[in-house]
C-alpha cells in the first residue's frame, strides 16, 4: 500500500504546485473578496394577491408573477448565500494549500541537508576506519 502511494507522489509535479501555490491563493482571496462585496438579493413580499372574484384576469396574472418573482428573489438570496459560502471554503482550503505547499519546500531543504551531512558523516567515519586499518597494517 505504502508503494502505491509512493508512486503517486513521486507523479505530482511538486515544482509546478510549489510554485503555482501563490497564484491559487491569491485567486481564492480574490473571489472572496468579489463574492464578499457583491450585495445580497433582496426578497421583498409581493402584494396581497387580491380575490380570484373580486379581480380582472390581468389583476390575477399580475399577482401570479408577483408571487413568482418573490420566489425566484428568495432563491437567489440562497444561491447567493451558498456562494458566499463555497467561496470562504475555497479560501481557506488555498490557504492552507499554500501553507501545505511552504512546508514540504522546507521539510525538502531539510532532508537535502541531511543527506549531505550523513554523506559527509559516513565519509569521514569510513576515512577513519581507513586510517585505522592502514595504521595496523603499517
């Protein structure tokens, strides 16, 4: 299992996700800050719709459009909600991305650091090892 994952990591093009990571932050700040701005619908109540008998036929459809504009305007609102919502999402998820993305660029240098001190480590060690063996050969 381990493999498996293994493979599909050594597949990201981390050099491309380290340095699109800004960008991909930077377009999730600037869709919340356009979704943010961007005023909510209003939902107004239509009017009374008056007695089917009482009213003319254009009295009736009129009332009728009314109630669905009303409808239509209180799912915008949720829509609009929703939106806002999503876009805070994808935000924070760019965010951390982008804090996901510093810290394997460090803990990258680090093993790079690492490596080359235990090269050096074990270099001098076998050097060591070579002085000490020639020394009782000699």
């Amino acid at each position: 299992m381990a493999i498996g994952w293994l493979s599909v990591l050594q597949a990201v093009p981390w050099s491309d996700v380290i340095a699109n990571a800004p960008k991909v932050a930077e377009g999730a700040k600037k869709l919340w800050s356009t979704v943010a701005k961007k005023p909510m619908p209003t939902t107004e109540t239509p009017a009374e719709a008056a007695s089917p008998e009482a009213t003319s036929p254009q009295a009736q459809a009129l009332a009728v459009l009314e109630a669905r504009v009303a409808a239509t305007e209180a799912s915008a609102a949720q829509l609009h909600e929703q939106l806002l919502a999503s876009s805070e999402l994808i935000k924070a998820l760019a965010e951390q991305n982008a804090q996901l993305i510093q810290r394997i660029e460090a803990n990258r240098v680090r093993v790079v650091w690492v490596t080359w001190a235990a090269l050096v480590g074990a270099g001098s060690g076998l050097a060591g090892l070579a002085l000490a063996w020639a020394s009782r050969l000699g």
